[in-house]
C-alpha cells in the first residue's frame, strides 16, 4: 500500500523531554527507585532503558540495573513470522522481589508485552510488573495498558509508526507514515 | 478378402495391415513409402487392399526390437513381473523378442523348465520369449546344468546371470562343451571377492556418502580372464550389461584379434552416472552400478562405434514395497523394456539404421533367432517396430507390474508408436 | 528449510545462524527454569533404529526444553521387529500429528528415505557412516566458543575415517567455517577416493603433532571387528593413539575433542581426555543447546524457506 513521505511527530529533543518525565514519574510513584529494575525490550527499549536509567542517576543518585529481554522465544505467532535474529536476554540481577518496569518503544497489540510478561515470569517473581512506553498508538488486542506513556498517538491501522534511537539509527525521533 | 495367398502361416483371421506414410529403414538408406502386412509376412513396399489402415505420419519402420536380457520372473517371483506383463511391456516398448534370463525359482537348468518359459510366452502372444539357459545347476556354479537338454528345447544363450560364473575350470569345461554346438556363453561380470558389501561404484561420491563400493575392477578382472577362456576354446562369447571404460578396451582388442566376442549395455548405462544415487534413491540401484561421466560417454562412444554390439534392457523388476527400504538394503535392478528406444535415441541420436541395428539386428544374431531382427523387405517375417523420434514425453507410469525406473520424470525423444509381431498389432499409441 | 539431513545443504551464514541460536538457548538452559514456551504444541518423534542412548537423551531434553510433547519409538519394542517396513512405521508415527521426526539408522539415507514418504520434517540423528549433522554443529560451536572463530584453525581427525559419519559431517562443517583439517588414518581406514574429500591426508601422526590446534579422536569401532581392515588393535594404538607421549608434543595451547563415547586407553589417553585442554565435557553440554537451535529453526517461521 503506498504511503505518504512519514511526517515526523517528536524530535530527539522531545524524545529525551519525554524520557525524562516517565524517569520522574517512575521515581514519584516508587518514593524514589530503590528495588526498580529497567528492563528493555529488544530492539529499541533496550537503549530507550538505558537513557531513563540515566536521567534517574542524574536527578535521584541512585543507579537503577537495567537488564534486556528478547521476546523471541515467546511470541505466539512463531509459526507465520520469520525467525528473526534473537537478541540477548540479560538481567543483572535477581527479580525476585523487585519492581520490573519494562520499556518499549511503541505499544500497539500487547502482544509483545504479553510475551514479555511471560518472559520475565520464567527469570523469577517479581513483587510488581509494570510497563513504560515512548508512544502508545493503540488498537489493544490484549486487556494490556502502559502504566508510564511518552505521547499517546490516535493511529489508524494502516499507518506505521517509526522509532528510531542515537546508537541504533542514525537519528533520534518518531515518525509516522499515513496512507495516501 | 484380399486374395493373396500368405505363405508359411497358420490359418488365421489375422487382419490384413496397411501403414501409410512409412519411412521404411533398411541397410541401403531410408525408404518413404507405405507398407503392406499380410499373415505374418511383409506382403509388400507399397499400398493396398487391407483390414486395417494406420497413417504413422513419417514415422520410422524397421525390424522389431529384439532384448538380449530381460528377467520376467516368472517362475517363482511372480510379484514383481511375470511372463505376460512382461510381454505387454516388451510390446509396449516395441519389442518383438525377449531373452529371458534364467534366475527364476527353480532356475532355467533342464530342458522342461526351459519350454515352460516358451509355453508360457506363447500363452501370453505378445512376442517370442526365448529362455537362456544357466550354465550351472540352479546357478550354483557347482555342476554343470542340463546343457544338451536345453538345447534341445531350443535354448541358444547360457548365462549364470545374477552371479558370475567364476570357476575357472568350470566356465572352461561349460566353453568347450558350447563351442562344440556354436552356443553362446553369457557372462555376468562381477567379481565376487571385489564386489564383495558393495552397493554402487566405487569412487569419489561413494567415498563422500560413505557407501561400501563396488570396483570398476570387479568387471574388468573377470572380463580378462574369460577373453583368455575364449582364446583357449574358440567359444562364441558375449559380455552383458558392460559398464566400464576399461571393460570396453578389453572387448575393442579380443573384437581386434579376430575372437567371437560381442557385448551389450543397457539404456541406463548411457544415460546416469553414480551421482544418481546422492539422491539415496533404489531407483539409481542396480548391477552393474551406475559409474563415472566419463564410463557413460565411453558406453556411448563404444556403442556407437560397434564394440558394444547390441543395447540390451536388464529389465528387473522390483514390487514397490520392497524399495521402500534404505538404498544398501534395496535389491538391484531396474525395470527398462518401455524406456529403452526413447532412451537410446536420446542419449546417442543415432542415424535410424544404426539404431535398428543396435536395438534389433544384432541382439537377433547374437540370440541365433532366425525369425527376427531381420532387415525388411518383401516376404520377411512381419515382426516390426514403429518408432517416431520426433515426439518428447515423460515417463511416468509403466505397463510392467513393478514401477522402479530410473526414467521415471526424465524427459526423453522418441516414442514406439506400434508393435507388430507376426502380423499382428500387439501395442499401438498413435494419438 | 524443512530438513536437516546433511551438513553441506548449510552455507557458513546459515551454520553460523544455527551457532547463534544455540548461543540463545545456552542461556536458557542456564535459568532455574530452563523453558522456555516456543515450541509449545509441537509434536517431536524419536526414531531410533541404531543404538544410542546418548544422542536420544540430548534430543528429548532439547525438545522438552522449548516445550515441546515428545514421543519415543524403539524398534525392540515396537511392531518394527514384526516385519512393519521402514516406510510404514514412518506413516504410522506421522499419522499420530507429528511434527517433527529425529531418524537415526545403521544404512546410509534412511533419513532421506523417510523424508521422502512423510510430510513433516526429518533431522538425520545419524545414517551409516554418512552423516550426523547436529553433532558436527555442537563440534563447531564448541570450538567457536574456545577460539572465537574456527578460521584458520588447523585441525587433525583422526581415527577410522573410513566408516565415520561424525568425520564427514565434520570435515564440510568446519571447512565451510574456514579451518582446515587433515585426515590421520592407516590407509585401510581412509576413504577408497579422497579426490572429492575436502581434507588433506597424513599417515604419521607425530609428524603433525606441532602444527596442530585441534585434535578430533574417533573412537574405533571394535564392534566392527579388525577383520581384513586393521591388521592389530595394538599396532593401531601404537600409531594412532593420542597417549601422554603425544599429547606432550602438541603446542600448548592445542585442545582435545572426542565425539564420545570413548574407548578410554584405546585411542585416547584417560588423562588426556580429562584433562584441562580437553573439550569433551563442552561438547557434551553443547550438545542441547545445539539441538534446540536446530528444533527452533526448522519449525518455526514455516511460511519462509
């Protein structure tokens, strides 16, 4: 289907503006960010972690782990996708007990954050779960909601909505391509 | 009626056959012509009154294939081929001759066992089956079989086939007894202490699949040895189912010296090397195994240039359950009466004479059969092949009662549109 | 691809994919739950026509690691031994919704053969002296974990080459990676044609001993029986053996391998074997990993070749 040239929604700056609030709130409704751990979902939550995981160095002092999650193993339609690459899964520590807030990039089906949910499980017992998007564009197939939301973006179904990160890509910014 | 007198034949309504539009082969070139068959003669070169008309369109006549080596399995193995379905499958492929090969159970090693196969080819009446003989009682190579009984129930060929006859002193005796009566010692050329645990050629693909192999070496040797048998006795010898380069530099110098010597090689021989079997498939599995690029053009080379007299088919039929089995417990052979023309053709396109020569004339010198593989002309016998080399098909499903070809989903030229044996339309694919 | 019968159906990307996968999954054995619910509804058969406890082990645990229902058909105990043909035993498996089949068998091609008459897929857990696919990718992974890369490493197999499926599995797996091996083996247990082998031939070991990074040790059949092909069990031991002497005059950094099971004091040296510079037990441990890798690749992401 053809799509229009994608229209750019967030710059970098606004990207790390929006960062920055999600790392406050996590930080407002924790007291602080004692027995957090971040943990990225691959691609792009992974350094989208990383950069929430600095802003609450930077204001709070504390340095929160923060761990990777690959939902390769655990996404319900293995049998249709390609099997893509799998990224690694690494948590540094135990999530036994702890708050784990997962980060991605984009929630759309909740698919992926229902795998992920899944994933985590098998590492441990966490006391919470809870999940921090950059846009949230809708369309739920699963009851699976953000608890921390960088922009909440109205899409249609066939629109694409585009992340792209400094270090992956060569930019930084949300994009979104509408259909002629 | 068409009153003419036919000479020679049983009093029969066999109809009256016409073909038009003929490319009659014979030795002094190629003939347009139409051609008239009546009884079981050739009546004429030319038209006229008949029963029955068929336009062939330009196809080749020539005398009808003749097969040096067919295993019909009947007596004993009737599962996989017997006398009439072999037969329908011999007319299928434009046979109007079949030497069948004697290792059925019991073997073909007295003379009531060798009319039995002739009684029983002339039940079925699609073509002439004449048994061969085993040289060895039950092909043991112990004791001599019933030679004289054979003979006398009119067997011409003896063989061993399956085994070898390796006993020296014993193929020499079987030698000077046939030389004696002009008989033809047939040997099945296999080694059996080098061919020993073998399933295919032994070489560089057999190597990589890790495969026991069989030696090139397992041919040559007792081909050697038996040249030195027939120098010694003067008897009239043939090679069957020659696989080798080598094998065939043998026979090109005894053919040299003067010795009787002649020699067959089967389709699949002209046609597929040992790579077939990276397939793993038992329809790439036979004896003598399917060798090297280079053993297949010197097959061809041989054939062409007349060391190798006679294409011969080696027809071995297998009932499907017994290859649905791993490639070293399959059993070796390959069906091959329907594909063998269109085979030939395709691997040599030789000119038309040649090929009715290698498919036809020779086998029936070399099988003593008077009635066949005879050049037509007016008052020859009618048993003839129509063989269009035109069309190209694939095999795909066979006449035979087993189906393990290795043609099967190759694409071949040349098509038997009719069998005539003794007057009589025993196959026709005219479309 | 929908079967794994033979190393060279894989180019290096594609090997080197299944080595990454396995990466993956090491991870995942190493969880105090290692699950993981990929596979989860699949059916995995077992078909063991030869003997081996070890291999079958290694692919039960790999399935059941992903999730997977297995099902384990032994022809002693089965309607094999009532005369049921190979090909019927296949069908009757399939018909039971399997979506997999591991095929082990003393003849060369039965997995090829069963691949030809089934729907599902077919991994070759052995056939003859042909192939062993998953062991010559544990063998790679293994040593891509102690050297980084197998480029350039310099490898010796050595042993009855002749009638090893492990040593032509391995042979391709590892030139396609970049090493090159040379095969150690008296002349009776060489290949008849080597020209197509992908190898080079030495027949004295302890010339060859300081250029060398790995050491591969088959393990001689003796269930084969020496017959015409070894003219002693002794001699051979002499010559071929990887004893204490031997192992002293490789460099020092050279390593061990032995696809198991080993005929300790035979052709390798107990001490030798498990010593520091032996991979043995990495092999082994390797050995799920691999097999999930290989389980995952072939049946998911069907709609793709």
């Amino acid at each position: 289907m053809q799509q229009d040239a994608p229209v750019q929604i967030m710059d970098g700056a606004d990207v790390r503006r929006a960062l920055r609030r999600i790392a406050h709130e996590v930080c407002e409704r924790h007291h602080g960010a004692e027995n957090v751990i971040l943990v990225g979902i691959h691609t792009r939550g992974v350094p989208l972690a990383q950069e929430i995981a600095h802003a609450i160095a930077d204001f709070e002092g504390t340095h929160v782990p923060v761990g990777e999650l690959d939902i390769g193993l655990y996404r319900d339609d293995l049998d249709n996708r390609p099997t893509t690459r799998l990224g690694r899964t690494l948590i540094p520590v135990d999530v036994t007990g702890e708050t784990v807030v997962l980060i991605d990039d984009v929630l759309f089906t909740g698919r992926t954050i229902r795998a992920a949910l899944d994933a985590v499980s098998d590492l441990g017992r966490p006391a919470a779960m809870e999940l921090a998007v950059l846009i949230d564009r809708g369309h739920r197939q699963l009851p699976i909601r953000a608890d921390y939301v960088g922009k909440n973006l109205p899409t249609s179904l066939e629109e694409r909505v585009t992340v792209r990160v400094d270090g992956l890509d060569q930019e930084h910014g949300v994009w979104i391509e509408r259909p002629l | 009626m068409t009153g003419t007198t036919v000479t020679g034949s049983p009093i029969t309504s066999t109809p009256t056959i016409a073909l038009h539009n003929a490319l009659i082969v014979t030795p002094d070139g190629v003939v347009e012509s139409d051609l008239l068959v009546a009884g079981d003669r050739i009546e004429r070169l030319g038209t006229g009154d008949a029963d029955v008309h068929v336009d062939i369109g330009g196809a080749w006549v020539g005398p009808g294939f003749v097969d040096l080596h067919s295993h019909l399995r009947e007596p004993g193995f009737e599962w996989k081929e017997d006398i009439t379905s072999g037969s329908r499958a011999g007319a299928a492929g434009g046979y109007t001759a079949l030497v069948a090969m004697p290792n059925t159970a019991p073997a073909i090693d007295a003379g009531h066992r060798a009319r039995f196969v002739i009684d029983r080819g002339r039940e079925a009446g699609f073509l002439e089956v004449v048994p061969a003989g085993a040289i060895t009682m039950g092909r043991r190579g112990e004791a001599l079989a019933h030679l004289d009984e054979l003979w006398a129930a009119g067997v011409r060929i003896f063989t061993d086939d399956g085994d070898t006859l390796a006993d020296s002193g014993l193929l020499r005796s079987a030698m000077e007894y046939l030389a004696e009566r002009g008989g033809v010692v047939a040997q099945h050329a296999e080694d059996p202490g080098l061919a020993r645990g073998g399933h295919m050629h032994e070489g560089t693909v057999s190597s990589r699949l890790g495969i026991t192999g069989l030696p090139a070496l397992a041919e040559e040797t007792v081909i050697a040895r038996d040249l030195s048998l027939v120098t010694l006795t003067g008897v009239r010898y043939h090679t069957q189912h020659i696989s080798t380069a080598a094998g065939a530099a043998l026979i090109k110098e005894a053919k040299d010296q003067g010795l009787p010597v002649t020699a067959e090689v089967t389709p699949h021989h002209l046609h597929f090397d040992h790579t077939r079997v990276e397939t793993m498939d038992p329809d790439f599995k036979m004896y003598p195994p399917l060798r090297t690029a280079g053993d297949v053009e010197g097959m061809r080379v041989a054939l062409h240039e007349g060391v190798i007299d006679a294409v011969a088919t080696d027809h071995a039929p297998h009932a499907a359950y017994e290859s649905e089995v791993p490639f070293e417990e399959a059993p070796r052979g390959v069906i091959g009466l329907e594909t063998a023309a269109a085979a030939v053709l395709t691997a040599l396109d030789p000119e038309p004479v040649m090929f009715f020569t290698m498919m036809s004339v020779a086998p029936a010198r070399i099988a003593s059969l008077g009635g066949q593989g005879q050049w037509i002309a007016e008052g020859s016998p009618a048993n003839l092949t129509v063989f269009d080399p035109d069309p190209t098909w694939t095999p795909e499903h066979f006449a035979s009662k087993s189906q393990n070809s290795p043609f099967r989903g190759v694409k071949l030229r040349g098509k038997v549109r009719a069998t005539i044996f003794r007057g009589r339309l025993t196959h026709q694919d005219l479309e | 691809m929908k079967h794994l019968l033979a190393i060279d159906q894989l180019d290096r990307p594609a090997i080197e994919e299944i080595l990454d996968l396995a990466d993956h999954f090491t991870e995942v054995l190493s969880r105090d739950i290692p699950k993981v619910p990929a596979l989860r509804g699949a059916t995995i058969a077992t078909l063991f026509f030869e003997g081996s406890t070890r291999t079958r082990l290694s692919f039960e645990k790999a399935a059941k690691a992903l999730s997977a229902d297995v099902l384990n058909f032994t022809p002693s105990t089965s309607s094999l031994s009532k005369g049921e043909s190979l090909k019927d035993t296949a069908l009757t498996v399939q018909a039971m919704g399997t979506d997999l089949m591991v095929v082990r068998h003393a003849m060369v091609g039965a997995p090829h053969r069963v691949a030809s008459w089934v729907d599902c897929s077919v991994i070759n857990a052995g056939d003859g002296a042909h192939q062993h696919p998953t062991q010559a990718l544990l063998d790679a992974l293994t040593l891509r974990r102690h050297w980084g890369k197998l480029d350039g490493l310099r490898i010796a197999i050595v042993g009855d080459i002749r009638h090893s499926r492990v040593a032509r599995s391995n042979i391709a797996a590892f030139t396609t990676l970049g090493a090159t091996v040379t095969l150690v083996a008296p002349p009776t247990l060489l290949p008849e044609d080597v020209t197509d082998f992908g190898g080079t031939i030495a027949s004295d070991f302890d010339e060859i001993l300081p250029d060398l990074d790995v050491i591969y040790m088959l393990r001689i059949q003796l269930e084969r029986g020496s017959g015409p092909v070894l003219p002693s069990l002794p001699e051979y031991v002499a010559r071929f053996g990887l004893n204490r002497s031997r192992f002293e005059r490789l460099p020092p950094e050279a390593v061990v391998m032995h696809p198991g099971p080993m005929n300790r004091g035979i052709e390798i040296d107990p001490a030798v074997a498990d010593g520091a510079r032996s991979l043995i037990t990495a092999q082994v441990s390797n050995g799920v990993a691999t097999r999930m890798a290989v389980l995952f690749r072939l049946l998911t992401g069907k709609a793709q070749p």
